[in-house]
C-alpha cells in the first residue's frame, strides 16, 4: 500500500554544538535525543551491570560453577540473538577457565521454543550441574520446574516479557522483570549476556582470579561483534546504551577485528568489511544467521560463529548462505500464496480487516515469521500468520504462529487480552511489543482469528492503519555526495526508533528501465544542477506505481548510499516510494 509523507519536525530545545555539521543538526533534532550528550557512544557512558535485578545471585552462580568446575550448559533461542548470545557465552566462559561449558539449542520443529520439561530431559544427556538459558526462559515455569527437581541449577537470562508468574529459577536477569531498574528495557538478549559476563569478569577481577588462575584477562570489548549482530537482527529499539553496543561492535568489524564467523558471513554476503553499517548487519548478516534456525538446526550457526579458524568459518558460513537461498524460495512462494489471497479478499471485502490473521496447510513453519513481516510492511497491520505445528511428531491438531505488529499497537499485550477474555483459545504465547508467537488448537481457528480482529478493530483506527514515510526533508543539490554518505554513515548507528535519515525531492526524470523482474533502474537529475546525473533504483514497484513513459519529473522519498560494483563506487539513491 501506498504511505503518506510526513516531515519530521525539530525538538526546539535541544541544544547541540555548532561545530556539527548543518544537515547533522536537522536530523538529530528530529530523532529522540534527550540531550547531545546522547551523541557520545564511548564505553564508559554504558549503564552499569548493577543495575540489572538479580545480577548478584547470578554471578555468584556463575563464580561457584567456575570455582568447582561444574558442568555448564547454554539453552539458546534458535534465531540470531539467540545464537549470538551463545557464542558469545560460551568465548567469554572458556576465556575465564571454565572447563565444562556446553550447548544445546532446541530444534523449533522438534522441542518448539525456550526451557520446556522435554530440553530439560535432553540436556539431562550432557548432565549439567547449572543450565544457562540465553534470549529465553522467562516464561518457562515447567521447564525450569523440571530442571531443578532433576537436580539442576538454572540461570535465566532473557529480555521477552515476563507473565505474571516467574519460573523459581536460582537467579534471573532480564530488564523487563518486576523491579528491575536497569533503563534499557529494550536491550537484547546478546545485550544481557554481555553484562552478565562483564559484570563476573568483574568479580573474578576482585578476586584476582586471572593472576591465580594464570590466564590472561580478557578483553570484554572482544565481543562487542557478537552483540553489535545480534542487537541489529533482533529489531529491538536503539536507545543511547544499545547504540553504544551497536557502534563499538561495528567500528570493530570495519577495523578487520572481528571473529572468523562474522568476517565469513560478510564475505559470502558479498558486503564491504570496512564500511559495514547497522542496516547490512540486519539485512545480509542475521537472515543467513536466522536461516540455519528456521530450516534446520542453528547450531550450525553457532559453531560459524565459534569457529577459530577462517576455513571452517567459511565453509559453515556457505552452508548458510545455501540456507539462506531455500528460505527466500520457500518464502517467495507463501508470500505469492498469501498475497493473492488477501487481494482476493480486499476485492470481495473493500476493506481488510484491521488485523490480518493466515493459515494455510502446506506453509512452511519456520518462515511464517518473515511472511508476517513481509504482510506487515505491504498492508500496515498486524498480522499472525500460522502454520501446522510439527513438533515432537504430533499430528495436524495444533497450530504455530508468528505474529508481528505496527507501532502503537502491542502485539503481546493484545494476545494477552484474547487469552483473558477467551480461556482455553491460546495454548501458550510470549513476545514483546512488535513480535510474539503462539500456539493453539486448530479447530479454534477461526474463533482465534474473529478475537484477533475485534482486538485490532478496538484498538486501531484508520489512521493508525495508514502507513507512513517520516522524511527529513529535501536534501541540498550540493550534498548529494558520496562525502554525505560517509558523514551519514559515521554519525550512526541507524536502526529501530533511531531511524536512517530518509529525505525527499524533486527530480528530473532522465531515464527509466526494468530490472529484474519488478526493480526500477533510474537516471535522475537534481533539480538546478542540469549537468549532473545520479542513478536511482526503486525495488519491487508496484505496476500502477511505474512512472508513464513520457514522464519527465518524479518526486520520490529516498536514502542516499554507494553502489561498489567491480570495484567502483558510485553515488547512488535507494528510493523507498514515488511519491
């Protein structure tokens, strides 16, 4: 659907340096800066560790198991953060001398999702004294409830948000936990772990650990990579302190240090090292992360981003990209399916509703997620998308869906909503604000879909429902440079609620031609400057939305970035929508 423009308007009382240069001030006065101190991201402005509720209790765990030897074990999330947040346990627990450290992450299609009683039967395998849980487990009441009547220990460390009851861990740390005065609520998992780790390298550092134990003491900013991807792929909002993780991790990718996995990632990605920016790591490095979790088993991922050497990074990081090609032709095909249905619908209808909830026997379960993003950014709505669920072989009887929303409107909170007003409807649910999942009986279909659409008809109106394109505003003949790129680029990181600059204009139209099958490759000419000519491409236009062949000016909203083809770089303009 087509959006609506709006510019973004400037906070009158900010205050920043003259010294910036004029098309940073606009745009920094248009995002959600309290102060310019916000613009300095150095380490020493991150919150402090103590901050987080329950960090104690989790270090002296950690501290006993180091201290005893006991056997470790990590429960990680099978999607990106989750494996980040492994790799980046399990390097940071060997590099303190653990002798015992292991994981396992559950196969989606076999176990489903967090610490449920059946990992526990299958970690019991390994015979851990202290399960870690990363990127999960604070909804995991039984799961945890089993582990410790097997006699385990278990450290929960997880970012969702919590029910009304927390499983009766030995120490849990997620920012969004009842008390918790830790600011970033919208931290990562990756993001928890790291503190967990920062703050026991702290302890052990009291302890003199490292001068009694021999073992050098480690670097904490070595894995800032790990949380700079991770925090990126998880969509989660960069307020000042996940900016500073962000920007740390991604100056040391640029300066070539990062482990082998990230840098065999890039490459089979086909990106530049030294100019790698938040938006690469979103839209090339985490889906080849996220594929091994949603075809397979993401501990190929894992064992990527463990990896010593760059050979086995490589040939692991080929593995994924392969990967990565079978999700995008699974995909392209739910997504053709549904598409054509909700057209369909929206010309039997006139309207669609203002949440849109599928399901469709053959869909793919581990890609239904993408394919509700995908609904949600071309009909601006919620959307839930289901497929069969196929874990521990059960039949065709459940139903695993993978939810994803607008801003303003919670998607947890409204599937809390339903499950309060209509008992027995969902099995299980948990998520935050902008992406849940769920399970429940397949014959309550249809009535979960018709509580679905009265959830999102109360709560959203027509104007919520309108997409919209924040610019900020028309960009000077003069900047339409390469330099401008580079500025943009180091005045960053750019992602959720901290928007990459998008501006808008006029152009004279000089040529036009199909790429692919529906990309639209342009030369346009800014207006005042005849002489020059800058390429443009606009991917998957809509028919109606092609300019006639006559036509001789276009408005358009766009980025500006650098086409690197065959070794030259060319300005170029990524056009999000004419206007």
């Amino acid at each position: 659907m087509s959006a609506r423009l709006l510019r973004r308007t400037s906070n009158p009382d900010l205050s920043l340096p003259e010294s910036l240069h004029p098309l940073l001030r606009r745009i920094y006065s248009q995002r959600p800066l309290g102060s310019a101190d916000e613009l300095q991201l150095s380490l020493d402005q991150l919150h402090s560790p103590a901050l987080f509720s329950g960090m104690d209790a989790a270090v002296a765990l950690l501290l006993a198991a180091l201290e005893q030897r006991k056997r470790m074990l990590l429960v990680a999330d099978f999607d990106a953060d989750g494996a980040t947040s492994c790799a980046l346990a399990i390097t940071a627990l060997r590099q303190f001398g653990a002798v015992h450290v292991d994981y396992i992450v559950p196969n989606r299609f076999d176990y489903g999702y967090g610490l449920t009683p059946e990992i526990v039967a299958l970690a019991a395998g390994k015979n851990p004294d202290l399960i870690i849980t990363v990127d999960n487990g604070i909804s995991s009441l039984d799961g945890v409830a089993a582990a410790k009547q097997a006699g385990m220990q278990v450290l929960i460390t997880d970012h969702h948000l919590p029910a009304q009851q927390l499983p009766a861990a030995d120490a849990i740390v997620n920012p969004n936990q009842p008390d918790c005065a830790f600011p970033s609520k919208s931290i990562a998992g990756v993001g928890v772990i790291f503190y967990v780790m920062l703050a026991l390298r702290s302890r052990l550092r009291e302890l003199d650990w490292f001068q009694r134990t021999g073992r050098p003491e480690p670097n904490m900013g070595s894995l800032l990579d790990l949380v700079a991807l991770g925090t990126v792929a998880d969509v989660v909002a960069l307020d000042r302190n996940n900016r500073i993780l962000v920007d740390q991790g991604l100056k040391r990718i640029r300066s070539g240090r990062t482990r082998p996995g990230i840098a065999a990632l890039i490459q089979v990605a086909g990106r530049n090292a030294t100019r790698i920016g938040a938006s690469d790591l979103g839209f090339f490095i985490g889906p080849r992360l996220n594929a091994a979790g949603r075809l397979e088993d993401m501990s190929i991922g894992i064992e990527c981003l463990l990896a010593d050497s760059g050979a086995t990074a490589h040939a692991l990081a080929l593995q994924l990209d392969g990967m990565n090609q079978d999700r995008k032709q699974i995909e392209a095909g739910m997504r053709e399916q549904a598409f054509a249905t909700l057209q369909r619908l929206e010309f039997a209808t006139a309207e669609l509703p203002a949440g849109i909830c599928l399901f469709d026997e053959d869909w793919h379960q581990g890609v239904v997620g993408i394919l509700a993003s995908r609904i949600k950014d071309r009909y601006h709505r919620p959307v839930i998308a289901f497929a069969v669920m196929t874990e521990n072989d059960c039949d065709d009887s459940q139903l695993k869906g993978s939810a994803r929303s607008i801003k303003g409107f919670h998607i947890r909170d409204a599937l809390d909503a339903i499950a309060s007003r209509h008992p027995g409807l969902i099995n299980k649910f948990g998520g935050h604000a902008m992406a849940a999942g769920l399970s429940l009986p397949r014959e309550q279909f249809p009535a979960f879909r018709a509580a679905f659409e009265e959830e999102t008809a109360r709560q959203l109106d027509a104007d919520q429902l309108q997409a919209t394109l924040h610019s900020d505003g028309e960009l000077e003949p003069d900047w339409l440079s390469m330099a401008t790129v580079e500025l943009l680029d180091a005045a960053g990181p750019w992602g959720q609620e901290f928007p990459e600059p998008l501006f808008d204009g006029t152009f004279t139209l000089l040529q036009q031609r199909k790429v692919g099958e529906k990309h639209l490759k342009m030369v346009l000419c800014p207006p005042g400057l005849p002489q020059r000519s800058i390429d443009a491409i606009a991917f998957n236009v809509e028919d109606e939305r092609w300019p006639a062949a006559d036509c001789q000016e276009i408005a358009i909203a766009y980025r500006i970035d650098i086409n690197e083809y065959r070794g030259r770089c060319t300005l170029q303009l990524i056009v999000e929508q004419i206007l």
